[in-house]
C-alpha cells in the first residue's frame, strides 16, 4: 500500500491525490497536522533523499522563521525543524515499497508506479 504524506489544503498534494485517485491507484494519506509525524519516518525520509531535498525552502512556513531559525541550517537543524513544523516539508511525500518520492510531477509518478 502506498502511503501519501503531506497537509489537506496543499495544492501539490491535492494534484497528487487527484492523479493518483484518476489512476486507479490506491493509497493511504497521511496529513502531517493532524496525524503528526515522528522522528524515525523523517529519519528515513532523510537517509533515503537527503535533509536538502526535503526541507521546503521556498514556502511561506520557511520564511516565517526568524532568521536565528534559517541562520546556519545543517542535517541535525533541518531535521529538528521539520519535526517542529512538518509544513516545512516539501510536499507530498510518496512512499512506496521501493522508494520514496517528493515532490510531485505525473511523468515521476508515472514512472514509478
């Protein structure tokens, strides 16, 4: 079963839930507010793409932050912050059996699944 992961009102991830409801394919969908995240899935996520690719720097979530907050971010900082403020990751969050994917375009999932 493939797990979707990212916030309701996002617009990536309805896209993604909309492609992956129009495909036939099903899926459980994990909303980051409401059922949280714990540091062992993050740990994974980050193992497998890197704290860079899953950190959302471009988002209003990122710019809120104080600039102490942004200042100097490292794998153990980006790691915490994401923990604190699921929003500043970058969304959605596709795990599959074999893989992990974020972001969303039809052509990866496509090829994927």
């Amino acid at each position: 079963m493939l797990t979707l992961y990212g916030i309701k009102n996002c617009d990536t991830v309805k896209k993604a839930r909309l492609w992956l409801e129009t495909q036939g394919i099903a899926y459980r969908f994990h909303d980051f507010r409401k059922d949280g995240l714990d540091s062992a899935l993050l740990e994974h996520w980050e193992a497998e793409l890197g704290w860079e690719a899953l950190l959302n720097r471009r988002g209003t979530s990122w710019r809120k932050l104080e600039e102490s907050q942004r200042a100097g971010v490292d794998r153990s900082k980006a790691l915490a912050l994401m923990l604190a403020q699921p929003s500043l990751i970058k969304r959605p969050v596709l795990a599959t059996p074999t893989k992990v994917l974020v972001g969303f375009t039809a052509e990866d999932y496509a090829n994927e699944l």
